[in-house]
C-alpha cells in the first residue's frame, strides 16, 4: 500500500499515516526504513521531509497493480473464505468449551 501511494505523488509521513489504514506509526516508520534500505523509496528533505519512489522503486507499479486488479476481482471470495473460516473456528471453540 505504502508503494501504491507513493507511486500517485511523493507524500509526507501523516498523509502516509492517515492514508494506510490501521497501520501504527511504528510499523510505517519500519516500513518506510525498510523500503528505503532495499533502494526502494527515498526521503527527500525540502520544506518538509517527503518519501518519494526511487526508480527501483517504480519498477514495483507493474507487479502491484495486477495484484490490485486480481484482489479487486477476488475481494468477494476471500472474504467468503474469510467467513467460513471465521464460523468453523467459532465451532471448534464452541465445542472445546461444552467439552469442558
């Protein structure tokens, strides 16, 4: 997600936060560090620091955008499965504790 953004415009640290949903300041900055230290992603010190793509970088737009395109196309049957997983471990609860 951090790259998809990334790739639309170079963004600063809170608009990547308020962006990346659920994401914690911890795991973006490990994230942001991380991407960043494979030459993905710089931090560009202007105004106000900003991470950009590098052109290593860029070269993820491709492979995300068809795993984009494939979970738009699949987002219904994972959850589905998501679903029926989530019921069969309510079960296996279920039964533990009557075991009990």
């Amino acid at each position: 997600m951090i790259v998809i953004l990334l790739d639309e415009e170079p963004r600063r640290f809170g608009e990547l936060h308020r962006q990346v949903e659920g994401i914690t300041k911890k795991v973006l900055i490990d994230s942001l560090r991380a991407l960043e230290r494979d030459g993905m992603v710089e931090r560009v010190e202007q105004e106000h620091a900003r991470y950009q793509l590098t052109a290593l970088g860029r070269t993820l737009n491709e492979p995300l955008q068809a795993l984009r395109v494939w979970a738009e196309s699949y987002v219904d049957d994972v959850q589905a499965a998501q679903d029926r997983y989530d019921d069969a471990a309510d079960d296996r609860t279920l039964r533990r504790i009557s075991n009990d």
